[in-house]
C-alpha cells in the first residue's frame, strides 16, 4: 500500500485544543521521529508511536507497540476505528480526530480521562508550538 496516494476522505487532526492538522493518505505515521507526517517532540510519545490507517472509507488507528500506550476515550487500544469527535491520547498527548469536518464538543462528550501511571525516570514538558509539527511534502527527500 502507497501510504502517499491520497484519499477521498481527509483526517483532521486537532492537538492542543488550537492546532488543527489535515491528512489525505492513507497511511499517517504519529510519533517523535523526523520521517513521521505528525511529529510529536514529546519523550512520552514513542518514536513510532501510531498510525492512522484508512480502510473503506473509515480511518483506524493503530498502536505501534508503544511504550506509553494509544488511547480512544480514555481505553486502552491496539487499533480501533475512528468517529469523528474521538479523543486520541498519546502517553498523555491529546488528539481530536475529525474527518472531512471538524469535531464538535457534542461529538467529543464521550471522551474520558484514561487512567495511566506516569513513566518513572521521565522528564517531561508541557506542549509549545514547536512541539508538534506536520512534515512538509518536500522533506526529507534529497532532490
């Protein structure tokens, strides 16, 4: 599967409660790496931490064997299809996942806080605009 070609259908990501994120690919890899499309600078979120994944017209998420865990509404996942509204949790790394529109608060309501335990030896930081950030197209490559 090309993870390139675009889709009929758009992800939005929003992080931060103010970043929103817009996704047509079938395949968006989340994590603290430079090759990710979603890249999270945040040492609770691992490397290679999710990817979204559209199948039949729905998006997946999908746990990339992580450290901290990949949350939907507040439980634990491996992978889980994606409604608009839900609330992706990344080693304490919030997510509104939305396609084609925006999320509205009615459709986040069913989100609950998950129930995790803090890393022992991490350092952590509050999220800045500089910690997520979107690969551009043309990164990476050596053209």
């Amino acid at each position: 599967m090309n993870s390139d070609r675009k889709v009929s259908s758009a992800a939005l990501l929003i992080v931060s409660s103010s970043k929103v994120y817009s996704f047509e690919k079938q395949v968006i890899k989340i994590g603290r790496l430079e090759d990710n499309d979603l890249i999270i600078d945040d040492p609770r979120v691992s490397r290679n931490h999710a990817e979204l994944r559209y199948h039949e017209g729905h998006y997946m998420i999908v746990d990339l064997g992580s450290t901290g865990g990949t949350f939907v509404n507040g439980v634990k996942i491996e992978r889980q299809i994606l409604d608009k509204g839900d609330v992706i949790t990344l080693s304490g790394i919030h997510l509104v996942f939305g396609q084609d529109e925006f999320p509205t608060s009615e459709s986040t309501s069913k989100y609950v806080s998950p129930d995790t335990k803090p890393q022992a030896n991490l350092h952590t930081r509050n999220l800045s605009p500089d910690t997520v950030r979107l690969k551009k197209p043309d990164e990476g490559r050596g053209d």
